[in-house]
C-alpha cells in the first residue's frame, strides 16, 4: 500500500478470511504430520476489505458491508454512476465525508 502512490486507489478483498487449525492440527503441521489445510465459507471468518486512495475515509470499519457492495462503492469512489440494478449499495463508512459532500451519488438506468 505504502508503494502506490496518493492519488491511486488500492482496493484489496478477500471473499472470506482464514480460520487457523485448532490446536493439534497446529501441533501435527508443527511435526510435520498434518493434513492440507483446506478451508470453506462455512468455518472461515468474516472477509477483508481494505481500501485506500483519494475519497477514502481514513481508518473506517465496513461491519455489515458485502460483496455485493464493492463495485458500488468503487464506482461512487472513482465517480462513475451507480446502476439503479446493482445489487450492493454504496459503503458509506468507506468514504470520506469531505467527498460525501463534494459529489452526490448519481444513479443511471
């Protein structure tokens, strides 16, 4: 991130994060003796979204947002309209409330 430069919008997603092996499946990779790690939607944490650029809010928390409401978002940030059929919704919290005020969410057919 620190290599892109200010004016360039970073945009990092993962669907779903890693859960890490419980304990003795920890111990057995330790030792050599473990299984693949293998990992679904089901028993992962939560994504990550990590966002950074111009109209980016600094340090915002996205709770609730999905991924449906990534390309909303990156539209209204990189000011393109949004398509009244998208399925997500702009994530507020990810952008600057300078930019909020600055350039209202234009919405197309």
């Amino acid at each position: 991130l620190e290599a892109a430069p200010d004016d360039t919008l970073v945009v990092i997603v993962s669907t779903t994060g890693m859960a890490p092996p419980d304990g003795w499946e920890a111990v057995l990779r330790f030792l050599g003796l473990g299984q693949d790690w293998r990992a679904s939607a089901t028993d992962c944490p939560d994504g990550i979204l990590i966002v950074r650029g111009p109209g980016v809010a600094e340090g915002g928390s996205f709770a609730g947002a999905r991924l449906e409401d990534l390309v909303p978002t990156l539209c209204y940030l990189m000011q393109l309209p949004v398509s009244q059929y998208m399925e997500g919704r702009v994530i507020l919290d990810a952008v600057d409330p300078a930019m909020l005020s600055r350039y209202p969410l234009r919405v197309v057919d």
